[in-house]
C-alpha cells in the first residue's frame, strides 16, 4: 500500500516537471510574439459623455497603415459606454453604416470595466470614434480616427 502511495506521487512529480517544461517552452514564442506585435499603444477612457485619448479629451487618435496598434479602453464613468469605429452614423440603428474593422459590439464596458483591441489598419482615411449608447453619440461621445499612408 505504502509503496502505491510512492509510485503515485513519483507520477504525480513527473506530470508536474512535464508541465512545467511545457509551460516553459510554450511560453517562449508567446512571448516573443507579443513583444513583436505591440509597436503602439493608445490609452482611451470612458465617461459621460467622452472620450480621452492618451490623456487628451476629446483628441483624435491617429494611426498609420500597417501600424499595429493596441487600443487599451477604460470606461471611467458611471453607466455602460461602448465602442465602435467608421462612417456614416446611423443613429436610428445606433451603428455606422461603414465599419474600419468589424462592428465591435461586442466592445461595450461596463463602468470600471477595460478591454483591449490589438489590430492593424490597412486602409487609410478619416473616420470616427463612437459610443453608441442611447443619446450619447448626440451629446458629443466621438473622436475622429484618421489612418493615414
Ligand atoms: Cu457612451
């Protein structure tokens, strides 16, 4: 019985030291990989009704083609704040009808709440940054967002 008890816990160790050789040799292009990919950093906060980038209210954020570029938000405010980027509000929708990227709906903050969005534009032009919460786009929730060559 005693010498299970051995055995098992000598498996158990060999799983642990596998794992950790894993974790190490999985770890090491992840990391490299990350470093790589992070070139720029933009911080955006959220509040009633306004966005902050990089601790200029209302600023626009500027970006260039082939940039990869990390959005890092923040809702500092009291309700939910979203955000989505493009042209041509449709504020009956509550979305634009032209989208840079995907429609980030799915990048809605609660308050407290961050999120980051790493990605790298590929088309240059002028567009908005927009939060398109009830009324919040009418009282001025957007920055614009220009990509440029
Ligand atoms: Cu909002």
């Amino acid at each position: 019985m005693n010498h299970k008890k051995i055995a098992l816990g000598t498996v158990a160790l060999i799983g642990i030291f596998v794992a950790v050789a894993l974790l190490m040799t999985s770890t090491v292009p992840m990391k490299a990989h990350d470093v790589s990919l992070i070139k720029k950093t933009i911080k955006i906060t959220m509040d009633e009704f306004s966005f902050t980038v990089d601790g200029v209210k209302g600023g626009a954020v500027n970006l260039k083609v082939g940039d990869t570029v990390t959005l890092i938000f923040e809702n500092k405010g009291k309700v939910l704040h979203d955000a989505h980027f493009g042209t041509d509000a449709d504020l009956k929708g509550r979305f634009f009808k032209k989208n840079i990227v995907a429609p980030f709906d799915m990048l809605v903050l609660e308050a407290n709440e961050r999120a980051q969005l790493t990605f790298t534009p590929t088309d240059p032009g002028t567009f908005e940054l927009a939060c398109f919460q009830p009324a919040h786009y009418e009282a001025g929730m957007k920055v614009v967002f220009n990509v440029t060559k």
